[in-house]
C-alpha cells in the first residue's frame, strides 16, 4: 500500500540508492516538452495536442481524450514501466489483456497504491489508465548532423513501441501523486532527467535553466498563466515539493532562471525488480 506522504519524504530523504522495486520509467519524448494537460478532468476534453520547435515537432493523439493531471502521469509510467519489462520478449500483449481484464478497482490499487475514495476519480483515473495505452505519439526529428532535413510525414507510435525510456522513482510520484501537483511531476521528470544525463557524462558543474527554457518544457503550464510572473511563482512552489525527490541535488532559484547541480539520486537503468 502507498506510505503517507510524510514517509515517503523522509524515506525518500535518507536513502540515496533507489531499490528495485521503486524503480520505474517514463517516455523520454514526453518530459520535453510537456503536452499533457494538467487538470485532472480534462481526459475526454482534448483529442490531441502539438507544438514545434526548431528541433522537431512532437504531436500527441488520442482517441478517446487526452490523459491529464497526475492520474494521466503515473498511469503513462505504469505501462511504459510494463513494456520495458518486457522489452526484447513477446508477452506484452498477454500483460495489456491481463491489465484489462481486471476489475476498475484493481487497476486504480495496482497503479496508485490505494484504494479510490469514489466513482468520480475511478471514472477520471480509468480514462487516463485506458487514453494512455492508446495514444498515439508523432515525434518529428528535424535536425540531424547539423543540417536540417525536409520535413515528412512522420509515422505515429505507442508506449510499448518505445526504446530507452527515463529511469525514475516511483516514490517521487507517488510523493507528488498525494501533494497533487502535476506541475510537480513535470518538473521532477525534468530534472531527474538532467540529473541523469550529468550523473553519465560525469559532470560535477552546476547547470543554470533559465525561465525561457522551462517555459519552452512546460508548455501546458506556461498555456495556463496569465504571464511570466504568475508561471514563475507556479514553477517556484512546485519546486518546493520537488526538492523531497532529488534530495542530494541542488535547486537554487535565481531571478533569471534556476542553478541546478546533479546530485547522486539519478536512477540507474536496467535495475528492473525481478
């Protein structure tokens, strides 16, 4: 069963090393930049999304609506947690037709740790679990050896199809699952992300993120406000929940951005419980 959040801050406190079983993945594609909704009850709002930049164009779809707020998140973990268990075998399609098969109920305990508290937030939870197995993801790369490429049409792909996928703490979304910040989840991912690739290149030097790039990864966040200063002031208190879940790294923020320098909490890959 999930621990309360006061426990998992302080587990997540005093423990460096990630075990096993805490040890989950999420789709690198989908940590920059962020193009799912942060409301939680928009999952049959909003059929797709899309936004391009000078790298590439990411476009997600979705037929039923798209996966939202935390339930979205931890629910695109799960499976894409599944699948890399399974990678390189063939009974990933067993694993979807179990997962199914199982009672809503089930699903929400198997997925969030806890029993649901009502039908409403079964019904928001299992059109993420259901719009996240579906959907649809158009990742164009534009930018190869220095030259940019024309632009084609671009063949879409699913969780299961996906290689490589972030390493990551389960305990960190289940920590900001309960404080309900999704912006929260967003920001970990990013940084976990940059903590990760630091940790393998071997670098000790601090990283300075200025707004404009976390405006350009947090995209449906900076959609929502009104200006700079509101997303800024939304950024620097969902930090303060982030910082239980890197507690080795250092987040300093500055006015023209924010001093990061890695610490040992990156997960590792290829730890998968058994």
């Amino acid at each position: 069963m999930m621990k309360s959040a006061s426990e998992l801050i302080r587990e997540l406190s005093f423990c460096e090393d990630v075990p096993k079983k805490y040890i989950a993945y999420y789709p690198m594609v989908l940590i920059d930049p962020v193009l799912l909704p942060l409301g939680q009850n928009q999952t049959v709002s909003i059929t797709s999304a899309e936004k391009e930049n000078a790298r590439r164009t990411l476009k997600l779809e979705f037929e039923s609506g798209i996966p939202s707020g935390t339930f979205g998140r931890i629910s695109i973990c799960y499976w894409q947690t599944q699948f890399k268990k399974l990678e390189n075998t063939t009974g990933i399609e067993k694993v979807i037709e179990e997962e199914l098969g199982k009672s809503q109920r089930q699903v929400f305990l198997d997925v969030i740790g806890k029993e649901q508290s009502g039908s409403c937030q079964l019904t928001n939870f299992y059109s993420s679990f259901r719009s996240a197995l579906k959907m649809k993801i158009f990742n164009d790369e534009r930018f190869t050896a220095a030259e940019m490429n024309t632009k084609e049409v671009t063949k879409s792909y699913s969780l299961k199809d996906i290689k490589n996928p972030m390493p990551i703490d389960f305990r960190a979304f289940q920590l900001l699952y309960q404080l309900q910040s999704p912006l929260g989840i967003d920001l970990y991912l990013f940084l976990n992300m940059k903590t990760y690739s630091m940790n393998q290149q071997g670098s000790k030097r601090s990283k300075f993120i200025l707004w404009s790039t976390l405006e350009a990864v947090l995209f449906t966040e900076r959609c929502r406000c009104k200006n700079l200063y509101e997303f800024k002031q939304r950024v620097i208190k969902a930090l303060g929940n982030v910082v239980h879940c890197l507690p080795t790294c250092s987040i300093e923020v500055r006015d023209k951005g924010i001093a990061f320098r890695s610490g040992r909490t990156a997960v590792q890959p290829l730890q998968l419980a058994s």
